[in-house]
C-alpha cells in the first residue's frame, strides 16, 4: 500500500543553492514521522513542499496520492499545519481565529462553533476563547495553533517544531495530544530540535544535513546502530587520553569531557579505572542525541 | 515561469479573505465610518465654501458643485489604495496572515484577488458614506448620483490593483511612502479635482490624461454628479477598464512572484 506521502528525488533549488536535495522517503498511515537536523538542512523546506505552499524543483512528490503541483486545494483540504512561526489572526480572538479558519475550510458555521468550543476544550484554552492573541502567553499561542490546524479534522498533519520556548508543562500537554491524535489514525509529520521530543514521539524519523537524508530509522535502532547502547565519559586530561590511545579504544574529546561509546559500559568503565590514572567515570545510556552530534558535527551553524 | 501578464487562477474562495476582511472592519465599524462622513464636510466647507466665495463659478458650474464629485473620486483612490498597500502590507508582513490562508485549500492568488475586492469595497463604503453629505448640501443631483456607487467598485478594484503593485515589489512599509507622496498626492492635485485641467500647460494635460488614473475616474464622477456627459466618456470608461484589469493581473502575479518561493 502506497503511504500518505511518497517522495522520489524530491529536489528544491533557490537561485544556484539547493536546499534539499534529491531525497526519497515514505510516510505511512497513522504514525509520527520526524525530520532532525541543523539549522539549514532543509527540513522546513522539505515540510513546506508537502504542505503545497513551494513548489518543488524537480523529483516526484504524492500526497494522499495527489500531486501538489496540480490538486493543492484538495490537498490542503485534508491536512493541518502547525509552522514554526505563529501566525494567529491577531485582528480576531481565540475562538474567531478558529472560526476565521474554519470558513476557508468551506465548513458550515454551526458546525465550525461545534468544533471549535471542542478544539479549545482539547488544547485547554477554554477559559480563553473570547480573549484577544496578544494577551496570550508564547505557549497558549502555540496550543492555539494546534486547535487551528486541526479545524478541518486533518488526516495529516505538518508540525514545524510545535514545541519551541515552550515550557515543559506545556510540552507534554502537546506531546500527549499528539499521541491522543496518532491513536485517532492521523498520520504525523513534524521537525524538532528536541531531541528527546524526537526520540519519545517518532515512530520512524530522518536526520538531515546540507538538504540531504543521513540516515533513517527507528530511534533506538538507530542509536544502537551509530551509535552503540551506552557512553562511558571521562574527564580530560592527558593521562587519560594517552591511556586509551594504548589501549587502542576510540574516543571522542568533547569539551573537558572524554567519551567512549560502548555497548558494555560496566565492564570498560571497570577496566579504565583500573588502568587509567581517572578520578571519574560515568556512564549513561546513549542517546539520539549523540547520533545527531556524531553525524552532524559539532560546529555551530547559520 | 511564468508570465506577470499570465491571467492568474482566481477561485470564488476568494471571497473568504474578502469577508474575513469584512468582519474585521465591522468590528470596529464606528471608528471606521466616521473618517470619510467627516472628510465630506470638511472639503465641501473649507474648499467648496470657503475658496469657491472667491472663485464662483468654473465652466459656468458653482464651485461647489464643481468639487464635489472629485471629493468622492479622492476617496475612492485613498481608501483602496491605502488599504491596499499599507493595510496589505501589515497583514502579509507583520501578520503573515497570508501564510497561515495558502495553508488552507486557498491559493496566493485566490488570497490576493480577495484583497482587491476588499480593497474596492473600501472605496465603495466611503462614497456610501459621503453621498448623503453630498445630497444634503444639495451639491449632486439625484438619481444619476448614485451611479457613483458602481463607479467607486470599478475605480476601486482598479486603485487597487495599482497599490498591490507596489505592495508585492517594495523592499519594506517606509518605502510605500514613495508612491504615496510622489505619485497619490500629485494625482490628487493635478487630475482636474480642484480646478480644470485646461489652465494647465497641454504636456501637462497629456500628462495626466495618460497616466493619472484618476483624471478619468474624476471626469467620470462628474458626469454623473452634475449629470451632464463630457467629451471624452467614452475614453474615461474604456481606460479605467483596461487599467483595472492590466493593474489587477499584474499584482497578483507579482505578489506570487514574492511569496511564493
């Protein structure tokens, strides 16, 4: 069975620079897709081209089996979209924003009230519905706009970091809606720069580098892949270094720390303290995160 | 790509934006319709009554009546053309409300076409305002008048269609000033609103008759006020057409253009 969204040499250039570029990926029915990676990668753009609001470069590119080329409005008829950017109708109130909303979507006006005194409800925002946008908290804004991309009762929904500034109260409120909507059978698109958000919420999700796919995957499988269950951390000193270098262990200096992925932490973590002169050594499980840095580098981007 | 030319795809959701844009306005409709009520009464005294004592009459008209229909005709430029630019400009900027509608089945162009409309239905609800002003000054006749009202719609869209032309092309909001102070204020001085172009050098006339949009639409108004039909009727009408479409398709290619990347 084909998926919701089907990408193939997905390619979009601006003038000479290509900010994705000739990606492929499937996204099922009903599970939670993520896009990952630095600032510049390509995600929003990816997201945008499947929400038919940029047209592609070249490549093929099907939602619902649909062309975004040439069926947008039926398209965007069934999807909702949460951008990184909030941009509530500030001329309008919560609840008018939703009704605002709703008439674009050609839904009755009764109906639209329904829905709308049901969405408030769903995002806690009931209390505030006939309060104007600009007296609204960063995170009522953000739950707002989750009620408004779901107006239309969308089978798919496009979720450009839904968390940002978000405290964690506010997180996990989002986080537990979108499980709640996952369960309904709606099928998740979302990027995020929280990697723990990733690893809690995605069933499969992408990292992306320079507009192309570094890897893709199941969370754990792909920590357990790149990286290896556990992380042994030391401190930095020369010692330690020169310690491990004879031993033939590869490490990996970060900062005042040294790290040595493993998947034996208990025993490496006993043997370095008995042959490295280390004051400390600390294990944790490892993380997508250390995926991320590993394959993207630590350099600072734009 | 295509075209700026290109007869763009306008769907009747359109009208979504146009009423979304309607509700708004009514929201604070007190505020909203009082600007043009006031507006009529101070042209008609200050100009009509104060100035026309030392002019009397122009083409054997009383001055009074002689302005009248050009104080409609700047309003029906004013109020498109600025929501058009500086009204447009906030909501696709500052707002980015037009992101959140193409989120939606709507399209840029069904976006910006139902911008227009609204910007022409700006200029129709100032000239509703002021008629009766008008008419209780007993400076336009009725019925023909109300002609006026079609007219504004026309002219409007057209005013319209001319601001979202700058709208899609300037760098930021201060740069709308430009064609508002070099271009909407000469217009409104020089189009033969106060005093008749004919005093004027002939290039100046030429001028005006082929690039100020609102030379025609105040001969047009005046035709219908006074009512008597001018010489160049024909001429008028045929050139707010043309300008009304070419104007209205440019812009919102253009706006397509800047949004749509």
């Amino acid at each position: 069975m084909p998926g919701i969204i089907e990408a193939d040499d997905l390619t979009k250039t601006y003038s000479d620079t290509a900010a994705v570029s000739h990606v492929r990926f499937s996204v099922k029915k009903g599970e939670i897709f993520g896009f990952l990676g630095p600032n510049g990668a390509g995600k929003t753009t990816t997201m945008r081209m499947i929400a038919c609001v940029s047209p592609r470069t070249s490549g093929t590119l099907a939602v619902f089996g649909m062309d975004p080329d040439t069926n947008p409005a039926e398209i965007k008829q069934r999807i909702g979209v949460v951008p990184q950017e909030s941009n509530l109708d500030p001329d309008f109130t919560c609840a008018g924003n939703l009704r605002t909303y709703a008439r674009y979507f050609d839904i009755p006006a009764a109906e639209a009230e329904k829905r709308t005194e049901n969405l408030l409800a769903f995002v806690a925002l009931t209390e505030k519905r006939d309060v104007s946008i600009d007296k609204l908290s960063g995170g009522m804004k953000r739950r707002l706009i989750l009620a408004r991309a779901l107006i239309n009762n969308p089978d798919l929904l496009i979720l450009d970091e839904p968390t940002i500034g978000l405290d964690p109260q506010a997180r996990h409120l989002i986080w537990e809606r979108l499980r709640l909507l996952q369960a309904q059978g709606n099928t998740i698109v979302l990027t995020t720069h929280y990697l723990d958000e990733a690893a809690r919420l995605c069933d499969r999700l992408v990292i992306m580098d320079n507009g192309t796919f570094l890897v893709e995957g199941k969370p754990a499988d792909l920590v357990r892949d790149q990286v290896g269950s556990e992380i042994v951390e030391m401190d930095n000193t020369p010692d330690v270094v020169a310690c491990l270098t004879e031993m033939g262990i590869p490490y990996e200096t970060i900062g005042d720390q040294v790290q040595v992925a493993t998947g034996a932490s208990r025993e490496l973590a006993k043997t370095l303290l008995d042959r490295c002169k280390t004051s400390r050594v600390s294990t944790r499980p490892a993380t997508l995160e250390d995926v991320f840095l590993k394959l993207t580098g630590r350099n600072l981007r734009e | 790509m295509t075209s700026i030319f290109s007869l763009p795809q306008v769907s009747k959701r359109a009208i979504k934006v146009w009423r979304r844009n309607l509700d708004v306005f009514l929201k604070t409709w007190k505020v909203n319709f009082f600007p043009p009520f006031i507006e009529a009464l101070l042209y008609l005294t200050a100009i009509g009554l104060g100035i026309g004592t030392y002019v009397g009459v122009i083409d054997g008209i009383p001055y009074v009546m002689y302005i009248a229909p050009a104080i409609l005709a700047i309003s029906v430029m004013n109020s498109a053309f600025f929501e058009c630019t500086y009204g447009s400009y906030v909501r696709m900027y500052y707002q980015k409300s037009f992101d959140a509608i193409i989120a939606t089945p709507l399209s840029i162009e069904d976006v910006i076409a139902g911008e227009l409309l609204w910007g022409a239905t700006r200029s129709v609800i100032s000239v509703t305002i002021m008629l009766p002003v008008l008419v209780a000054f007993g400076v336009i006749s009725l019925p023909f008048s109300l002609l006026a009202i079609p007219l504004a719609f026309l002219a409007g869209l057209m005013f319209a269609g001319l601001a979202m032309c700058f709208t899609a092309i300037t760098p930021s909001i201060d740069t709308l000033n430009y064609p508002s102070f070099l271009f909407i204020t000469p217009m409104m001085l020089f189009s033969g609103t106060f005093f008749p172009l004919s005093v004027l050098p002939l290039v100046i006339q030429y001028i005006a008759l082929a690039i100020f949009p609102l030379t025609h639409l105040v001969a047009l108004m005046r035709m219908a006020t006074l009512p008597s039909a001018g010489p160049l009727l024909a001429l008028n009408l045929i050139w707010i057409l043309a300008a009304t479409v070419i104007f209205c398709v440019i812009s919102i290619n253009l706006m397509r253009r800047r949004l749509i990347v």
